[in-house]
C-alpha cells in the first residue's frame, strides 16, 4: 500500500462554509475521495423584502426546498409523490427520479448529488450528479428502511441537511429525534432524542446543529463546543418547519402557521430571539421548506392547498411598493439591510432616483455610514409623495442604490414602485334630530324613536350608534333610551373611493320615567313603618321601560329606579311603595307624601358588614366588624361564630349574638357569619369568612 501526499489551495469564491470533494485517481483506475472544507471570510449584504419569483405550476404539496452550488432547485413534493427539479436559469419544475412513496425533504453534498428522505418508505435515496446533470438511472437507496440507528430504524425521515465533513443529518419525525449518517463508511449515530415533530434541520460551518420542532413551537440550537443546548422561539412563530443559517451566524426560520420567514440575528457572537424581525412572508400564509444560496438569497416553499408554489427571493436587490397614496399625503416603506457575512459591513452614499420619493431616516435601526459586525441589521426609510403635477392614476417608479463593502452586492439597488390617487372628496351627515334641539330633554320607557339622516354625497346607508348613555339601537334607526342621563347617538357615513367617511352627532338630557295610573284609591298622606300592612290601592305604570301592575300590599317588584331629584339616594332595591314627586322623610324611618305627580320608588337595602382582617389563612386572629351605609344609619349587626361560638345564624331576632363592637378572639379555624339590620330597610346579605389556622 502506498500513501501520496496531496497538497490542496482553498481559495473561495463565496463568504461562508466552502465544501468540496477532492478525487484521485491511480494508474489502475482506482479512485478514492475525500471531503474538503472550509469558511470563506468577507461582508456580504442582504436586502429584505427582495425581488420575488414564483414558481407555482406543477406543484401539488411542495414540502422542502433546496439548493446547489449551480443554482439548481430540488423540491420534494409530498402531495404529487414526486421530486422536482428546477435548473438554474429555467423556470419549468421537471420531475427525477422516481418510486417515491411520500418525499418530504431534500438535500445536495458537496459534489451536488442528491439525495431524497422518504418517509413514507422510512429511507434515503441518492440521485447522482454526472456532469452537472442529475443522472436519473443511477438511482440508488443509501439508508434501507432496516438500517438501525440506537438499534431503531428510521420512521417518517422529514429532513436533511449535510455538515462540513460530508455527514448526513436526518430528521426523524415519527421518532422524535435527529440522526446521522456517514456516506463514506456507513456509519450511524443518534445525535438528538425527546424531540416533538422535527422537521427541517441545518448545519453550520462550525458544525453546530439546527433542529426545526415544528411540534414545539420553537427552533433547537445544539453547539458543537459542548455547550448546553438551548432554543429560539421569536414572538409569533408558532410552528417552525424549515430553518438556515447565513455566514453570519444568523438563523432563518420559517412558519407554517402564519407564512412569515422571521431572521434571529446573531450581532456580537449571540442569538437573541427578542430581535428577531420578519423580512418574508409568503403570499397564501403557509412557509414550509427553506433554503439559502452562497449568495444569501432565499427559496421557500408554501404547502397551502390554495396556493402551492416554490418561491426565489433575489437578497442581493430590494423592493418597495407602495400603497396607492393620496395626492394631498404621504407614505412611508423601510427595507432591512443585513449584514450577512462573517465581518463587518459598511454601507455608504445613499443616492435616489425619482421625483415622488425621499429618503428619510427609518424609524426603528436607521442605517447610518457603518451598519457594524456581523449579523447586526439596518433599516433604510423611504417616503412616497406624490408631488404637485403628477397625473392621478399615474404610476410613479425610482430606485435607491447603496455603496457597500460587501462581496456579493457592493451596489445594492432597491426599486421603488407608488402610484397616486385623488384625495376623496368631502362629504356632510345631516342628523334630522326627532328631538326640539340637540340638547332637548326626553323621557325613558315611552317607548322607540324613528332617526333618520342623510349624506350630502346621497350616498347610503347612514348608519347609527350610541357612544355615550344609556340608550340602544333597536332594528337599525330607532333608539330605546332605558335609563335617565345623557345620551350621544351618532349617525355615519361610511364613504367610498369618491368621498370621505363623516358623521354628526346628538345630545338628549333623558328625565326620569314618566309614569301613568289607572283607577285605584289615593294613598294616604302618611305611611308609617313600611310594609306593616297592606293598603288598597292598584296601579300601573313604567319603571325602566317595561310595565309594572303593583297589586295590593307591598308588591314583590325589585327594579332599579334612579331619580336624582329625591332627598334620598338615587339607586333603590327592595319591594315597592307609592309616593310623590317629592320625600320628606319622618320619625322612625316613616314618609310623608307631598302633593305632586306620583312616581315609584323602592326602599333601600342595607350594605353588608365588613370583616376585618380578611378571612383566609392566618396565625392568632380577632376579627372585627364595621358598617358604613348613610342610607342606613344606626344598623345593628348580628354575628355567630362556628365553631367557637354556637348558636342559631343571625337573624334579626337574634338578639343573644348582637354585635357589641368588641372583637371577637378566633383561637382556631372558625366561620363567621354576619348580617346588617335596620328597621325599614331589607336585611343586608348575610357575609360569611373562613379563618384558617396553620
């Protein structure tokens, strides 16, 4: 056996990880290989959003996406059971290999053979390059569905991706982990268990890997040093499925759940979730596959059964379009520039073409002359505006071009696209007030009032709402006001592309209900203690819009009635009794009736006691209770304690557990039940705390 030095010279076209196959061969024709790698350094500058191509025929469920050194595309298809191919400079999807059961994911080596994970066959398949053409006759399966991993063989493999010395990672969906596999020697190894639904996965140069758990929300980062392994889950991105990684270091990741591409970038050496941005998002919100090129540019794949497509996103140009824009305003777009080499960027001169477009100053990481290390980020505003002249309907066009140092880009144009509109025309709503002015009073419970309104543009419907007060819409136009205050009805008018919305408004200042009596005795001018016994009167009339037939004695009705005129408080729960316009309160909570309309009016409800401290848990306790309820002076409190005290619930003839205003010692866990009473008023709620020992 003899042994040849070879001597190699890396010199790389691209910044980033470089890998290559060296081939000898002897004079029997033996051929060995071996793998080569390295990392190219230098700047390089993507732009986002780029240039956008679809590629949307022929595709059922396209599931990955990727990319080799030429610029060929392979796209996994797991609807149409079949693996496409898009050759670089052509746009027609093109079908190889074939046998496939379910493709979910692809991959290129370093000598741009492919290879295909199946997992419905749960196995690896290769289709080698010969001469810069996927040779489909030398199809072959590299990994059989009983090659063992940890002694378990593959089940569902989802996702491929090789390291910089040629071994394959696999994603094993239905195993929950990621495998490897050496093409040179066979070898097999677990790298990763306990995971939930991988999919994509990524290496880095520095063999660092990336693991896409689409099942747990978040993206898997395992470093190659020996550091803990630790995870990214940027604010929106819910179901990760594909994931990259630029020379820079930072990761790309891309949603199934919403369609964004969301970029983690790596400034200063770190990952950091928290500043993570969206630069992508596919057109029909569902980005599975993900790759990237030498260059930074990005292919996705979008699954949506609506719109399945590959898409290439040139990174290396920008675009703006923007929104139609009023010709008496103004619109404002920003494009991210990343800095995606593996050193510093530096970005200078700016300069514009086109009259309707400014630069501006971006509002979130403006760039400035250095846009700083490796994987920081930039923003570079820009301002639409339609200047005085320019036709309506008129398309206006413009470009941006930076100087960088960068290798890929060092002139990045980013092409602007805004066209103008006329400003709407204004229009008028006339509210035909069904009131004598707008700040006319009314009266609740006589039941609806038609609205109507009208637009100087005729344009309809004119719509209406209550802003403020207690009033509704009912069927459209007609207000149910159902409580006294003030009320704000406003009408609309929601416009077109001609004319402008607008609105008016009116205020109503709503009196107390208006009530009307049917035969029946007049009540006497004095009434004693409430309630000790019926008098025989019937009447009928509104309490909050809806009718009330009080019968004999003291009807059991429990409406709210508010009326701020009264010497009382204005809010009342209790049974009912017949007064006047106005109260005049006697001795021993008794009333006299002064002439006047009448109205109804509802007794009061004495307010609950307080327990002090707060029941719960506590250590040595004495609990004590107080009552403030001006409605309601002089309440007496009725108290049992259990177990520390027995004895009946407190009632008002309770009269042995009459609270003295003295606390009561709690020594262990105890409830304590209290109830306010005073005479002419309804019992207050019966308040009940638990005092809990340690």
């Amino acid at each position: 056996v003899a042994t040849l030095p070879i001597t190699a010279t890396f010199t790389p076209a691209n910044v980033g990880e470089r890998v290559g196959v060296l081939t000898a061969t002897d004079q029997n024709s033996n051929v060995g290989t071996a793998v080569a790698a390295g990392v190219g350094q230098g700047p390089l500058v993507t732009l986002d959003p780029g240039v956008w191509t679809s590629y949307t025929t022929g595709f059922t469920t396209p599931y990955s996406v990727s990319v080799d050194a030429a610029g060929d595309l392979a796209i996994a298809d797991e609807g149409a059971l079949k693996v496409f191919e898009i050759v670089a400079g052509t746009t027609t999807p093109v079908a190889v290999g074939s046998g496939f059961t379910t493709p979910y994911a692809t991959a290129f080596d370093a000598n741009g053979n492919l290879f295909v994970a199946d997992g419905g066959a749960n196995d690896i398949v290769e289709i080698p390059n010969v001469s810069g053409t996927l040779n489909t006759a030398g199809q072959t399966t590299v990994v059989a569905d009983t090659v063992l991993f940890g002694g378990t063989a593959l089940k569902g493999p989802s996702g491929l991706a090789f390291g910089p010395d040629g071994v394959l990672y696999i994603a094993d969906l239905n195993n929950g982990r990621v495998v490897t596999w050496n093409p040179g020697n066979g070898f097999t190894g677990v790298s990763v268990t306990g995971l939930s639904f991988p999919w994509g996965v990524a290496v880095d140069a520095a063999d660092t890997l990336y693991v896409a758990e689409t099942g747990g929300g978040k993206v898997w980062v395992y470093p190659s040093n020996g550091a803990a392994p630790f995870s990214l889950a940027p604010e929106g991105v819910t179901a990760p499925w594909g994931v990259a990684v630029d020379a820079s270091g930072s990761v790309l990741i891309s949603d199934k759940a919403s369609g964004d591409i969301v970029r983690v970038p790596n400034a200063g050496g770190t990952l950091k979730a928290a500043n993570a941005l969206t630069i992508e998002t596919n057109p029909d919100s569902s980005a599975l596959g993900l790759a990237l090129d030498a260059n930074g540019n990005l292919y996705s794949t979008d699954g949506s059964a609506s719109g399945p497509a590959v898409y290439a996103v040139n990174r290396l140009a920008g675009a703006l379009a923007f929104p139609t824009t009023d010709d008496t305003e103004t619109s404002t777009l920003s494009i991210w520039l990343e800095s995606a080499g593996n050193t510093g960027m530096q970005i200078s001169g700016p300069t514009k073409s086109g009259t309707a477009f400014k630069l501006v100053t971006a509002s979130v990481d403006p760039c400035g002359v250095v846009s700083g290390a490796a994987g920081t980020v930039c923003a570079q505003g820009v301002e639409f505006d339609p200047a005085a002249g320019i036709a309506v309907g008129t398309k206006e066009t413009g470009t941006v071009t930076l100087a960088t140092n960068a290798l890929n880009a060092p002139s990045p144009t980013i092409s602007l696209t805004g066209t103008t509109a006329a400003a709407p025309l204004a229009q008028t709503v006339t509210f035909h007030n069904p009131f004598a002015s707008t700040h006319d009073t009314t009266t609740y419970g006589v039941g609806l009032t038609t609205l109507t309104a009208t637009a100087s543009s005729g344009l309809v419907p004119v719509t209406f709402s209550v802003t403020a007060g207690p009033a509704a819409i009912v069927s459209g136009d007609k207000l149910k006001v159902t409580g006294a205050g003030s009320v704000t009805v406003k009408a609309s008018q929601a416009g077109n592309s001609t004319y402008a919305a607008a609105s008016a408004t009116i205020t109503i200042t709503v009196d107390k209900a208006v009530l009307t009596f049917k035969a029946g005795p007049e009540p006497p001018t004095t009434w004693g203690t409430p309630f000790k016994k019926p008098y025989p009167y019937k009447v009928t009339g509104f309490v909050n819009g809806d009718t009330k037939k009080l019968l004999k004695g003291a009807p059991k009705l429990t409406p709210t009635v508010s009326d701020t005129a009264l010497p009382v408080p204005a809010t009342y729960i209790g049974a009912l009794v017949i007064t006047r316009d106005t109260l005049v309160p006697l001795a021993n909570y008794s009333f006299k009736f002064v002439p006047g309309n009448l109205t109804i009016l509802a007794i009061g409800k004495t307010a609950e006691p307080t327990l002090s401290p707060k029941p719960g848990t506590v250590t040595t306790a004495t609990v004590s209770l107080t009552i403030s309820d001006p409605k309601a002076p002089g309440a007496a409190i009725y108290v049992l304690v259990t177990p520390g005290t027995k004895g009946k619930a407190p009632t008002i003839g309770n009269k042995k557990q009459l609270y003295n205003n003295k606390p009561i010692p709690i020594s262990a866990t105890s409830t304590v039940e209290a109830v306010a009473i005073v005479n002419g008023y309804t019992a207050s709620t019966v308040v009940i705390g638990t005092y809990t020992f340690k």
